[in-house]
C-alpha cells in the first residue's frame, strides 16, 4: 500500500575525516543517511590532523568544544593528541520520507500518506545551530523525535479531512497557516538548529475496494447532475421563451402608451413653448424699447454736457489767448519804451562826446597847424614812394619823351611833385 520506506537519519563513526565528503556525498539505495560523521580518536603520536572541507566540523579538546563560537576552519591543524575532530554535520539538503499508515479521514476511513521532508541542518554562518543540534538533540533522537513529529502531523492533516478530500491533499504539506504542518516542525525544531525548507504529502493511498467504490459513487453522482443539470435545461429554456413572449408583448404595450404619452407630452411642450416664447419676445421688445429710449436720452444729455464743456473750454481758451496776447504786447511795448529811451540817452551822450572830442581836435589843430602841415607833406611824400618802389619792383615800363623825363626826374628829385 505504501509507496516509499521510511527514511533513517543516522550517526556513524568513520576512521578517517577525509572520507566525510565522500559519505555525504554517496547516494546509496539503503534508506539510511548518515548526517553526523564521529571520527575515531587520534593516536597518542598524531601531532596533526586534518579538517576536511564540505562538512561543519566541531573540534573538541579533552572532550570539550575548543571554540563555542565557531565551527572548524578546513586544512591541517597542528595540536597534541586529545584535541580532535569530534563531530562533522552535514551541510547538504536533506530529504527524509515518512511514510505514515492508517490515518483515519473526518468520516473514519483508513487512508496511507507518503510524505517528503527537505530540511537543512546549520551553516557556517550560524555555527551555534549546528552545535545545539550535536550537543542538545542528536542525531538518533532527532530521527526517533522527527518521525513522531512528522506521523502526528499528517495524522491531524488527515484527520480534519473528508474522504472525498483526500485526493486534494497530494501536492501539499499543510504550509497555507501558522498551524499547517511546516510551521508546526520548524517551530518544534528550530531551538536546534533545524530548518525545514518544504513538506509535501507526496501521494495518498486507500484500498482498492474502497476506490472502486468511490469510483462509482463519484460516476453515479455525476450522471445525477448531470440529468438535474439536463432537466434544469429544459425548464430554464421553457421558462425563457415564455418569459421572451411575455417580455415582447409587454414591450409593444408599453412602447403603444409611450408612443401615446409622447405625442401628449409633445403637444403639451410645445403650447407651453410656444406660450413662453411669446412672453419672451414681448418682454424682450419691452426690455429694448426701454433700453433704446434710456440710450437715446442718455446720448442727448452727454451731448448737451459735451458741447458745453466745449464751449466752456473755447471761450476759457480765447480768453486766455486774448489776455495772454494783451499782456505780452504791454510787456513787449514797455520793454520797447525803455530800451528807445535808453538808445536816446545814449547817442545822446555819444553825440555830446564826439562833438566835445571833434571840438577839442580842432582847437589842437588850430594851435598846430603849421608842425601838422610839415608832418602831413612828409607822410604823403613817403607814400608816394612806396607807390614809387612798388611800381619798379612789380613791372617792367619803358619812358620816353617828355613825360618819361618828368616821372624819373620826380623819382630823382625829392623835392619835385608829379
């Protein structure tokens, strides 16, 4: 009835630490796994020993840890003789089946369950898991606590489900709450260091009589539903085409009425439409005829009010032009009076003092008259040959006769005239 045997997790001892990787690693058909390797003590003259890597080693010296803190580094390591490796856990994943028989569904039917387990035992960054699960659990408990576990979990999976359910259950482990089967195991586990990754139910088993007749059950009810699903058809089809002709004849009464109420309705808006918009026009030809004449007046009153003020503004202009005009030819004919009257003053007073100054010239000229004589003739003589000089300098004559003789003899004789 069962499909897979159930799975043994095991301690073993080994002779030498380099074959853990090996064992570990070995897939063998036996249902025994070994996750904790027990390496043999070493001889009295071992100065060294070995740490292989792929395995969570935990060194003990004179049979207690020799570093609570982390686990063993990989490689040779140099130490007397009672300082070994005591314990190497396995880092893989682990998968562990527990099958479980005769677990009884909700209605008491005896049913067998395969279940699969992946679970993880520490790692190199949480050593003290890997430490709590040598020191406070083991390997053989963990086994014999782990299937008990396991067989009560899948037992009350089961027992809160109907027979007719039990197929369902193939698949799954009971993770959808905080109480399915997962959550319950790593609850249980966790203050060892275990962690469960997945637990699946991975097949369900019931008699062959029982399936048979579950088999045809489950046929029977079919055909059941499927004639009531059959009959309810054919009432559902009756059913609709009468309600189909109830739905149409209702519909032409009900558009007849509308149709009715409508031309009613029609008739009713467009009196009261037609009522609303002769009101409209006469209150809008009343409303206009006011706002015309309100305009009109307006308009005739702002233009009495603007020629007025035009008017106003053009005599306040003309008359301001006029006294401007008036005031400027006063200033301009004052102006003129004094600057005349001083003009007079003064060509009077220069009248006075060129007749004062001709009169006093001609009473020195009169004292002098001879001295001024003598000085008169001699500039005129010496104007006379600067005419003289200039008029030999500048051309070219040619005298002859009696009034050449008369100009070069008045050149000559200073005393002579022309």
């Amino acid at each position: 009835m069962v499909g897979v045997e159930k799975t043994t997790l095991e301690q073993r001892t080994i002779s030498d630490p380099a074959e853990a990787i090996t064992i570990f690693n070995a897939k063998s058909d036996t249902t025994a796994i070994p996750i904790v390797l027990v390496p043999e003590p070493r001889l009295c003259c071992s100065c060294c020993f070995t740490v292989p890597t792929g395995a969570n080693s935990i060194i003990e010296e004179c049979g207690a840890d020799a570093d609570p803190t982390t686990l063993a580094d990989a490689g040779l390591h140099c130490a007397p003789y009672w300082k070994r490796v005591a314990y190497m856990v396995s880092p893989q994943a682990i998968t562990y089946n527990a099958p479980v028989k005769a677990c009884p569904t909700k209605d008491n039917v005896m049913v067998d369950c395969d279940l699969s387990l992946v679970l993880h035992i520490g790692n190199l960054s949480r050593p003290q898991d890997v430490k709590n699960f040598v020191y406070k659990l083991g390997a053989r408990r963990f086994n014999e606590y782990l299937s008990a576990a396991s067989d009560e979990g899948i037992r009350q999976l089961v027992r809160d489900t109907p027979l007719d359910d039990v197929y369902e259950l193939r698949g799954s482990g009971g993770q959808a709450g905080p109480e399915g089967l997962l959550a319950s195991l790593s609850t249980t586990f966790k203050p060892y260091g275990i962690e469960f990754k997945r637990a699946v139910i991975t097949d369900v088993h019931i008699g062959d009589e029982l399936v048979e007749i579950l088999q045809g059950t489950t046929e029977f009810s079919a055909k059941i539903e499927e004639a009531i699903k059959e009959h309810d058809h054919k009432l559902k089809l009756i059913a609709y085409d009468h309600d189909q002709r109830m739905r149409t004849l209702d519909k032409d009464y009900d558009r007849r009425i509308q149709d009715a109420q409508n031309d009613q309705t029609v008739a009713i808006v467009n009196r009261e439409e037609e009522k609303v918009n002769a009101e409209s026009r006469r209150a809008v030809n009343f409303k206009n005829a006011e706002e015309k004449a309100s305009v009109d007046h307006k308009r005739a009153q702002a233009d009495f009010e603007i020629v007025t003020a035009q008017a106003q503004e053009q005599n306040q202009t003309l008359l301001g032009q006029v006294q401007s005009e008036c005031e400027q030819k006063k200033i301009a004919a004052a102006q003129e009076a004094k600057v005349r009257i001083a003009d007079s003053q003064a060509e009077l007073d220069a009248s006075r003092d060129r007749a004062q100054a001709v009169l006093a010239v001609a009473t020195a000229e009169g004292g002098a008259i001879e001295k001024l004589k003598a000085i008169r003739e001699h500039k005129l003589r010496l104007a006379q040959m600067e005419v003289f000089e200039n008029v030999a300098k500048t051309s070219k004559l040619c005298f002859s006769g009696e009034t050449g003789e008369k100009f070069l003899a008045s050149m000559i004789d200073f005393s002579s005239e022309l």
